[in-house]
C-alpha cells in the first residue's frame, strides 16, 4: 500500500548574524538578516507552485520568519516545539573551533552539549515528527534549523544520529524526503532554491 504522504520539503532557516558567523544557535532566538529575509523569499518563489496539507515550523524566531516570508499556500502555520534546533547547552553561542579548541574530541553529533541535549534526546524528538509526520496526507512543509535538520533526515531513512555529521545543510536550503519504492528515503538534499 502506497503511504498517503508523498513527501516533505524540509527548510533550513535563512541565513542570521549567528549562522554567518559559524555560533552555535540553538535556544537563542534570533532575527534572521536582510540576505536570510531575502533566502526566505526565495524559497517561497521555488516552491510557490506547490500545495502543502500541512505547514509546520520551529518555535524559533528565526523559522517562524521564514516560513512567512516564504508566503506558502497552504492551511496555516503550525508550530511544533520538537522542530526546535538541539539545545547546544553551555555551548550555545559558541563556534565549533571554540568548542574543539578546549575539548578536541568534541563532535554534537556524539557528545551533545553539556547542559543540554544529548544525541539520544534529539534522535527521540526526530522520530517523533517522522512518526507524525508518517500519519499526515498530502505534502508536509517544514522549516527548521541546520542540526535538528540533519538528525530528522537520518532518522527518516533509518540511519542512527550520528551520521548527521555526513550531511550539510545551508542556511535557506531546500531538501526533499520522500520515497522510492515505497521505502524512505532522500529525495533531495541542501538545494540553494535560488539557483
């Protein structure tokens, strides 16, 4: 039996003064820039033909923003707290050189973030939306964030957390999970949708 969902366009924020700069930006909410409100528009253009059952974002600022921007025709925005970006902890703010240069070993994608989410707790978030997602019909739209990102994308497909460090996933990106042979997979990934 064919799923009844067809796929999920899943975006990644525009581009903000922390993104640029590399910080890591989980809790902190913050405004996207000129170029990330101009990557919102976009996105909205590259996917104006497409009609979504579903449209749900981030509680983040940063997400919220651009699926406004984006202008989706569609029902209404939903916002679902588990779309958040992982919560860096003692990190947040900081650039990944900062955080290799006191603990070299360091990676998010095996440690997580003192004082915040581990791998484990941000894999349980990602399969809860694979599963609701999984229940909806009809094309979902969903705007979040780099990390939280790439971990709904390997669990989507299967893969355990940790090879979210095999994926990259650029401010104001387009990626695609859909199906092939009625089986999960990646459809797209990290499309720039002005080009």
């Amino acid at each position: 039996m064919a799923p009844s969902l067809h796929q999920v366009v899943l975006v990644r924020h525009g581009t903000t003064e922390w993104s640029l700069s590399g910080r890591h930006t989980g809790t902190t909410d913050i405004d996207l820039t000129p170029q990330g409100e101009a990557d919102a528009r976009a996105v909205g253009s590259s996917l104006s033909t497409g009609r979504f059952s579903a449209v749900w974002s981030s509680p983040r600022r940063r997400a919220r923003r651009t699926a406004e921007l984006a202008g989706l025709a569609g029902p209404p925005l939903v916002v679902r707290d588990d779309l958040a970006e992982w919560d860096y902890g003692s990190y947040e703010g900081l650039t990944s050189d900062q955080i290799e240069a006191e603990n070299p070993a360091w990676s998010i994608w095996t440690a997580g973030g003192p004082d915040g989410e581990s791998p484990a707790q941000v894999a349980a978030r990602a399969d809860r939306v694979v599963s609701e997602l999984l229940a909806q019909e009809g094309d979902v739209a969903v705007f979040s964030h780099g990390h939280f990102g790439r971990a709904l994308a390997v669990r989507w497909v299967g893969l355990d957390i940790a090879w979210g460090r095999a994926f990259r996933l650029d401010a104001g990106s387009v990626s695609v999970l859909g199906f092939e042979h009625g089986r999960r997979a990646i459809t797209r990934w990290n499309q720039d949708p002005g080009s």
